[in-house]
C-alpha cells in the first residue's frame, strides 16, 4: 500500500472533526451575539432571529458537505 490510502483514516477523521468543531463555534459565538443583540434592542428581536437561523443553516450545511465528502472519500477512495 502506498502512503495515501494509509492516511486515508486519518485524513477523513479531521475533514469531519474540524468541519463540526468549526461549525459548532460558529452556531455558539452566533447565539451568544444574537442573544445580546436582542437584549440591547428588543424590537429588532424578529429580524435578527430570522437571519440567524438562515446563518445557522448554512453554517450546518458546510458540515453536512464535508461529512458527505469525508464518508465518500473512506467509502470509495478517489486516491487509488
């Protein structure tokens, strides 16, 4: 075997972890100044929870998106 596929485990393993730690950092900072914001200006609280759950959603689908590519990279490996 060569190298590659070796590290192939590995590789998927931090393309999955990082995307969900970089994902949940993100939704946790998002929901603590959505939070604030609300608290300061209390009439904007409907705007702000609207954008934040857009930016929610994105912000999970770029982990969903990386979850699929790291299962179709350890399912059919693309480096063979």
């Amino acid at each position: 075997m060569n190298g590659t596929t070796e590290l192939l485990p590995l590789a998927v393993g931090h393309l999955i972890g990082l995307a969900a730690i970089g994902s949940c950092i993100g939704i946790g900072v998002m929901g603590s100044k959505y939070l604030e914001a609300s608290a300061r200006q209390p009439e904007l609280m409907d705007k702000l929870q609207g954008k934040m759950f857009l930016l929610a959603g994105v912000t999970d689908g770029a982990f969903i998106i990386s979850t699929g590519i790291g299962l179709w990279f350890a399912t059919a490996n693309p480096f063979r």
